[in-house]
C-alpha cells in the first residue's frame, strides 16, 4: 500500500525532472554520543536508504543525497559527497559508503548552526534540484558557534526545508528544542527517537516523508528565532 502511495506521488509530481531532491543528512558526532551510537546512526541511515520503498522514491525523484558529519564549530565534514540515485545500484553504493564511513571527530561540542551554514553551502553543486531538504539528526542542544536560527531567514528566503531527528535521553524535552531552533521551511517537520535504538525506524520513517511531496506548508511564523 505505502508503495503505491509514494508511486502516485512521484507520477502525480509533473512531468519527469532532473532532479526533484537535493537532500543533506548531517548526523551528530558529538561528544555526547559514543562510538556504539554512531555506529547505530549510520547503518541504520545506511539500511533505511537501502529500503525498497525508500530506494525506488529516490530514483523516482532522481535524487541527490549527500551525508555530513558535523558536531562542534569549524568541524563539519562531507562523509559522503552528492550521489546522484539513477537506480538501485546507485542506491546500494549509497547505503555501503555510508555504513563504512570513518569517524571523524569523538570529543566536540554541538554546534547545530555551524552545521546547517556549512551544509547548505554544499547545496551549490546541487543548484538545479527543485527541493532543497536539510536533515538534522542529533542527541543535543546547541552549545558552541552560531546558533541554529541564524541561517533562519536567509535559508526560507532560498527555499530550504530543515527537518529534524530528536534523539532523546541525553537533555530533556529535545523535540521541543528541535521544533523552535531547528525546522523550517515548507512541509517541515520533526521526528522524535527514544533512545539510539530507535533510530533506524525513526529515520525510515523520516525518510518516507522526506522524499515524498509534503502537502502542508510551515508559515513565516513557524521559522526559527534569531537567537
């Protein structure tokens, strides 16, 4: 049933594009989350872009997905540059260059606004998608360099959805957080785990929405604070 759903989607979307989704996934490699953790955000991210359905909506939308480490100011890295998804073979190579992804840092702060200026500074490569997506997943407030609504307006200005992954457990209420710092954009929208065992369906789940046309739209109101 979700097949078909997402099926229509991509066939009710308009004519064939060149690419209908820019889409950055920055994973938290903060201090706060230990090397079992990470190995737990990246293959599930790996096993949820290798899904089927997932899999089938990027070549769909003949996407280009890119993923970032990022964790404390200055520190963000392009783990795996923009892949384009022309099939599944692509989709494959995708999921295995995420999975064996080094990690690059262990014991820096969490500098969300860093993050996003820095990822969507990648998105020039990537110009001519008609979506542009952010998606930020992490166990932690901001703590170090910009804060995260610093980029807010310039980023709605330019078209850029920012969606969220909470990772709870480390600090109280990180949903909350993440929907008022974090998300913007039109259709955007914040996921919560319970813990890093939880991440891959989480993420799936993201995913599912991520790639799909998102009917509603987040008004100015809905932006974050310029903190």
């Amino acid at each position: 049933m979700i097949g078909g759903i997402l099926t229509l989607a991509c066939l009710s979307a308009g004519p064939a594009r060149a690419c209908d989704i820019a889409l950055a996934l920055a994973v938290d490699v903060s201090g706060s989350v230990d090397q079992a953790e990470y190995r737990l955000q990246m293959q599930g991210l790996a096993s949820a872009l290798a899904d089927p359905v997932i899999g089938d909506a990027l070549i769909a939308a003949k996407a280009q997905v890119m993923v970032v480490q990022w964790t404390g100011d200055n520190r963000q890295h392009v783990s795996v540059p923009w892949t384009s998804i022309t099939d599944r073979d692509r989709v494959a190579e995708l999921a295995a260059g995420i999975a064996a992804a080094p990690r690059r840092w262990w014991q820096f702060s969490t500098a969300i606004g860093a993050a996003l200026g820095f990822t969507k500074a990648q998105f020039g490569a990537v110009s001519t998608c008609r979506r542009k997506v952010i998606d930020v997943s992490g166990d932690g407030r901001s703590n170090e360099g910009p804060p995260p609504g610093s980029f807010a307006r310039e980023m709605w200005q330019d078209g850029f959805t920012v969606n969220g992954l909470a990772i709870e457990g480390s600090e109280p209420d990180l949903t909350t957080y993440y929907w008022e710092n974090v998300a913007l954009g039109d259709g955007a929208f914040v996921i919560t785990a319970n813990g890093f065992g939880e991440y891959h369906a989480r993420m799936r789940l993201k995913l599912l929405r991520e790639v799909t046309e998102q009917v509603s739209r987040a008004g100015p109101d809905q932006v974050p604070a310029q903190n």
